[in-house]
C-alpha cells in the first residue's frame, strides 16, 4: 500500500508547468496537484476542513483565485479565519491564501430544484500555476457511461499530520442501476451521480466513507478522458441501501457538476468578481 508521509514536510511533485486544465500524468501522485486543502483556524490551532480544486481563469495563464469545493465547505465557518494551502500540509510555515468571499451557485429557474453543493472561494492572493498547482478541466458534457472511462476520489485522512493514500476508484452508475424505491434514495438524476467506492487498501469491494476518518468534504469526483482529468463530481453523502435484511449496498453520491458548468465558467470568464 502506498503512504506518503506529508507532515510538516512541503509535499512537493513533479507536476506540469503548462497552463491547460487536467493535463497531470495518469497516476495518483500527479492528480495530487489539482488539490488543495481548505482549513479553518480556531483558537490558535489549526485544522484541516475540506479539499478544494483550482479552477483555470479565461483572461490569465499564469494564476488563479477560484477554488472550486463544496458549499456546506466553510458555510458554517468564519471565511476570515479560513484559508487555503495549495501544499496538501497543514503547519504554520505554509503558504496560506485568505479567502475574501465564498460565491454562491447561481440560482436555477427551478423553484423545486436542490440548491446544488459546489461554491467558488474568491481567494485574497491568487495561486501561481507555474509553483505546482494545475487546473482541473470542466465537464464538457454529460458523463458518458463506458467501461473505459476511470473514475477516482481523493483519499485523505483527516489527522493534523495526514497521510496520503491511493485514490479510490469510482464506478458510477447509470440512473437504470439505481435503486428503484426512490421514497428511500432521494436523488436527483440531473443534479447528482451515483456510484460505488473501492480500495485495494482496505481490502473491501464497496466503502462506506462515513466509516473511516476522510476528508469527504469538497473531495472531487475526478474522471479521466481521452488523458485529459475532467471534474465531474463533488462528494455529497453515502447512502447505505438496504439489499437484502442482512446487507446493505453503500452508495455514493456525488453532486452533479455538468448542469452548472455554465454558472462555474461565468464566475471564470469575467472580471466581476475582482481578480487581482
């Protein structure tokens, strides 16, 4: 099983030093540098709250100030004790970027449609992306349901001194292989994804992420096509469905990024939001 020791140690990678989105080599060290960790501060300690992706600017190939993660994220947090390490290590020697305000999904025209769990943190000083960090590319489309296309989440423990370990891997499943009883799976088949979870390391065929101490919040469904890393996905919850009366099926679903694309690119195209 592959560990990496993070500590107080900056994480560093060989990472890709071009400006396009989703380009990192197809392994897990390398997806490793669409990550950042969002982390509040309380009381003079630090900790660590969820995982954020940065999300490429139209008008500059050199920085970013979005971070793309999930809405319940910091939502309960002061976003002036909040920040973002861009090196996956939590210590007061990192270099931390302040959150200036938290952009909220634009609304969809309908009036019954769940409010979608992604935000963009406007960051006070913009991530270099030429020091490591590489943008994750956006969903150009609906998510093509073949064999081929490989699916990951990151898989970081939520101690102070973290570990790292192999991505899990995701099949998502195709609404036709959802369960049928929808009164007891209440998901949306436009806004949300469904799959199931492995790891070699826990030697289980299906995770409960509710079960182990991981970073679950804002963690991105990541889906690599035609070498190109799309984010397609940001974990919402695990929904254990009942099987039979003595197993359960663990499933997890992930907020649907696909439909809000456009709302994503908006805050990305344009200079309202005061970048740099």
């Amino acid at each position: 099983m592959m560990m990496m020791l993070l500590g107080l140690v900056k994480f560093n990678l060989i990472r890709c030093l071009s400006t396009e989105c989703g380009i990192a080599d197809n392994s897990d060290e390398a997806r490793l540098s669409y990550l950042v960790i969002v982390f509040g501060t309380k009381e003079h300690m630090l900790y660590k709250t969820c995982i954020g992706t940065v999300i490429k600017r139209t008008f500059n190939d050199s920085f970013s100030d979005l971070v793309l993660t999930s809405k319940t994220c910091l939502e309960k947090e002061n976003i002036r004790y909040s920040g973002v390490s861009s090196s996956l290590s939590l210590n007061w020697h990192s270099a931390f970027h302040g959150i200036l305000k938290i952009l909220e999904p634009i609304a969809t025209s309908h009036k019954s449609a769940k409010i979608p769990n992604f935000a963009l943190l406007k960051l006070r000083t913009p991530l270099s992306l030429s020091d490591g960090n590489v943008p994750i590319c956006l969903p150009e489309g609906r998510f093509p349901y073949t064999a081929d296309v490989q699916c990951y989440m990151p898989h970081i423990t939520s101690e102070i001194h973290f570990t790292l370990q192999p991505f899990f891997t995701i099949k998502l499943l195709p609404p036709s292989e959802w369960p049928e009883h929808r009164a007891h799976f209440p998901v949306s088949e436009t806004s949300q994804l469904c799959g199931t979870s492995t790891i070699a390391a826990f030697n289980d065929d299906m995770v409960d992420f509710e079960k182990y101490k991981i970073i679950t919040e804002g963690a991105p469904l990541l889906c690599r096509i035609n070498n190109t890393d799309y984010q397609y996905g940001i974990y919402d919850w695990t929904k254990l469905h009942k099987v039979s009366k003595t197993s359960s099926r663990p499933i997890t679903i992930f907020t649907n990024v696909w439909p809000f694309t456009a709302s994503i690119n908006y805050f990305a195209n344009t200079n309202a939001t005061g970048i740099m």
